[in-house]
C-alpha cells in the first residue's frame, strides 16, 4: 500500500519563495491522494504558454499544452505541473517528444487510469504542429478507450484561424 500523501505535505503549494527551473526538471513534480478513487472523472489543465526550444535552430517555440487524464490513487499537484511545464522553456525538443515525454513524466508520476496530452504549436515557418498522445492504464478499460480516442482524436479539427 502507497503511503498517503497530504496536502500538508506539500512543497510548492502555497510557497512565498517559488523557485523557477530553466532547465527541464521533472523532479519539482508533486502528488497528492485522489479523494475519490471509486469514481472515474477527468481532470483538465489548459497550459497556454508553454515554450520550448527548438533543438536545430534554439528558437522558442509557444504552444498550448492540453492535459486531460482521470485519476487512480494519485493526482498531480497544479503549481507542481506549472513548474515542471515551466522547465521545459531553455529544453530542446521537438514539439512531439515534448508531448511524450511529458505524457511519460505523468504516468510514471501518477499512474493513472488514462491520460492524454495534446500540444497545439503557434506556426513557423507557415505551418502549425499539434502532436497528440495518451495512455489508458493495460488490461483494463481504459486501454480501450485510449486506442479509440486515439484513433478518432481529431475527426473535426478546428479551422486554424487564430494562430
């Protein structure tokens, strides 16, 4: 059995001294126990500044970052995730292995039931990139559905009118 994990616990929650890591860190990651594990739910965060390097050429890249997931025993932390999110800023990667690596952060972090990760990248160069991915927890359900969410993510796309 996992111990438990208050919200007392906590490190960066509530911290008048919030230290930002330029350099990708996935350690300042925090959990805490999901009050509700007999029911399913999702959790959604919409990250609209996220910046990461280009690994050729060291230009910023910006993007929104969607994390949707629903949670087993464990759930992370939202400062925790601002930071580590924040991490990635001096990081080069291209914008699909940012997304998994973020995606294998979070399932190694909280294990959850499923989880999805879907980068939406401002153009350059006069195209967008928007690498999408996700995990459903094997031999359940829920590896189901991420097969299937998977395969119809993006039946109708958003007109790219905005970017």
């Amino acid at each position: 059995m996992t111990e438990r994990k208050d919200v007392e616990d906590l490190s960066h929650l509530g911290s008048e001294q919030t230290n930002y890591t330029f350099s990708y860190n996935p350690s300042v990651l925090e959990t805490f126990d999901n009050s509700h594990p007999n029911r399913d739910y999702f959790v959604k965060f919409n990250c609209p500044e996220f910046t990461t390097l280009c690994p050729k050429t060291g230009q910023p890249d910006f993007g929104t970052i969607y994390i949707s997931y629903i949670p087993d025993e464990k759930m992370v932390e939202s400062k925790s995730l601002k930071l580590y999110l924040f991490s990635f800023r001096n990081h080069g990667g291209f914008h699909e292995d940012a997304m998994n690596v973020i995606l294998n952060d979070l399932v190694s972090l909280m294990d959850p039931r499923y989880i999805e990760v879907w980068g939406k990248f401002t153009p350059r160069g006069g195209i967008s990139i928007d690498p999408y991915v996700n995990y459903g927890k094997a031999d359940t359900r829920f590896a189901d559905m991420a097969a299937q969410r998977l395969m119809y993510h993006d039946m109708y796309p958003e007109k790219i009118d905005n970017r």
